[in-house]
C-alpha cells in the first residue's frame, strides 16, 4: 500500500453520519472513502468487493448490528475495523464485545448517535484510520507458547517482597490484555496495574468484564485504595483522570491527578503510572509496554530503569501497533521484547 491512498469504508445507518465522516475523511490527502454501506450486511459485501484497508462501523443498526458485523468480518475477510460509538454506559458493553470480536479501537460520537460535531475529533478519527491502516492484523489470534529466550530474563528479576507490576497499552490492547490475563496462574501474588487508554466511560464494564472471565480478581483502581496481593487495577476509574502510585503508611495506595495530556483518547497516561510506580516502588518493579500508536510510557521506562526496574516491550510481530513499544524499545530502556503468551510467563514467574 506505499505510495497509496488508504482506501476507507464508512459503516453507518444515518446518512447524515455517513456524509460528515465522508466529508472530514475526504480532506486528508492520505485518504481515500471508497464507499459506504447502512447497515452490517451491506458493508461485509462491500469489504468483499472493495477490499478497503481500514472499515469504520457504527453499533446500533437495523438488520446486521457492529457487533455481528465485525463478528462475520474478522471470519470472512479480516480488515482493520474502527468503531464509531456514542460512549454512552448503555453502549459500553456492546463496544467492548467489538474489541474483544477483532475491532482495533474506538471514536467518540460526541453528542450521539448523530453527531454533528464530529470536526472536534477529526485529528483522532483521522490518527487511528492511518495507525489501523499500518496495523497487524492477523496477529490477534493466539501465538503459540514458547520458553525460549525468557528463562535468563526470569533469572535477572528482582527478588524484592514489594513487587509490582504495571502495564501500558493503547491501539490494540483490550485484546492482548485478555491473552496475558488468561494465561496467568490464579494464585497470583503480585498486585498488576494496567493503564489502557480507554474512554473512562468504559472503565468500569472493562474491569467487570475482566473480573468475570478469569481467575484473578480484577477491578477498577479507586483512589486511596490500598494495593492488594492477588488483584488486577485498571486505572480510570475517576473521569478526566490520570492513575498513580504512591507510598503511604508503609504500604502503596492509589492517587488521582488531573489529565494534562491533549487529547482524551490519551487518557489514562501510562508514563504518569509508570513514573509514580518506579519512585514508589524501586526495584520491585515490572514495567510492560504492550502495542498501541504513540509514545505513552516512554518516559516511564527511562524511569523504571533509573530506580532499578526492569522492563518489557511487546514484539514486533505480535503487536497490532508498534508505536509504543517501539519507542519504548528507542529509548534504550527495555530489558526484552516478547509476545503475549511470553509476557505471562514472566509475570507468573515474577508474581509467584
């Protein structure tokens, strides 16, 4: 596709969304709308005839719904799919069925189902459509175990009784979370903190979801709550809000503070945790920077490894985005680079 328009199909039953994301998609000279379907039977015969490079769907619609559609996609004719959802919390469990069924990341219809001020996230939706474009796509499905390469890694970590480990992840991430979460042992002892950026609205039906399908007890990291052995956090649960880590009475609690970061797709800030983790907790500490666009935990990295942590980046090969680890990776922090199914061996063998 070098050289080439990204060829982008728009999914939506109201034609006045389908003509606005025509319109905002069509002034980016990287971009090319190749067409457009109002319901989820017609886009999977589009993406059959058209073979676009990036699908943006709508959930609620008459006769095939998002959630189906992407369902029947990721079977047929796998394509990088974005979902254009209202973020409501009625919605929120239908758009993390998307995620988890293949679709690469979301994009708020600010005011609803019609949303007329779509211009107000034109940078967003165009920033995902050209990191989708560029995704690995086939690298959702299951990676075969493999030992190899991990055994010295393992032998190097720290044998501190205040262990921690924390985890960043955008593009990409829901889905990976659930490899590494499903291979982990249920007697866990290391509290795990993962920073997803994920509008705060779905936070809360993340962590259910989680908590409901696995082992481990997994829940929303709730400010001045007190980190305990054998539990997942994932931070956001507070709007608008970014997760730290801090030391209080001789044991570690969770703070709030302000989102600075432009843009709230960015949110919650994995270098914030990362960097609050690494003071509060030394050498005890396991950082992981999982697949998603940009540079967030970047500087938490460098950080880790200045207060004797270590820290993994996801390979290459595995991560739908390469962005994050990738810098991650650059700024000559990272210990090793290793798929999903690797990256919970090491935690199990770190939080044992």
């Amino acid at each position: 596709m070098k050289g080439s328009k990204i060829k982008v199909l728009i999914v939506d039953d109201s034609y006045f969304m389908r003509k606005i994301l025509t319109d905002i998609l069509s002034k980016d000279s990287r971009i090319e709308v190749i067409g457009t379907a109002e319901d989820g039977i017609e886009a999977i015969a589009k993406i059959e005839t058209l073979n676009p490079d990036v699908v943006t769907m709508d959930i609620n619609m008459p006769k095939l719904d998002g959630k189906q559609a992407i369902k029947k996609i990721m079977a047929r004719h796998p394509v990088p799919v974005i979902v254009i959802s209202a973020y409501t919390s009625k919605d929120a469990p239908l758009t993390l069925d998307c995620l988890e069924l293949g679709a690469i990341d979301v994009v708020e219809k600010a005011s609803g189902e019609i949303s007329f001020d779509l211009d107000d996230s034109t940078a967003e939706i165009i920033e995902k459509i050209v990191a989708a474009s560029k995704s690995n796509i086939a690298m959702q499905k299951s990676i075969p175990e493999m030992e190899n390469g991990i055994k010295d890694f393992v032998k190097k970590l720290s044998k501190s009784n205040n262990k921690v480990v924390v985890i960043g992840a955008s593009t990409g991430g829901p889905s990976t979370i659930e490899m590494i979460i499903s291979s982990l042992d249920g007697d866990l002892k290391t509290p795990i903190v993962i920073a997803q950026h994920m509008p705060y609205v779905f936070i809360k039906n993340f962590a259910e979801r989680l908590n409901g399908k696995y082992r481990i007890k997994v829940k929303e990291a709730m400010p001045s709550e007190k980190l305990e052995e054998g539990y997942i956090y994932i931070c956001g649960a507070e709007s608008d809000c970014n997760t730290l880590i801090k030391e209080k009475d001789d044991h570690l609690v969770f703070s709030c503070v302000k989102n600075t970061s432009p843009g709230k797709h960015l949110s919650p800030s994995v270098d914030e945790l990362f960097v609050s983790a690494a003071k509060a907790v030394g050498e005890g500490l396991l950082g992981i920077v999982l697949t998603g666009m940009g540079d967030d935990g970047k500087k938490g990295v460098v950080e880790i490894k200045k207060h004797g942590g270590m820290v993994i980046a996801q390979d290459e090969e595995s991560s739908l985005i390469y962005g994050m680890p990738d810098e991650a990776v650059k700024s000559g922090s990272v210990d090793i680079q290793l798929n999903p199914i690797e990256i919970a061996q090491v935690i199990n063998k770190f939080g044992a």
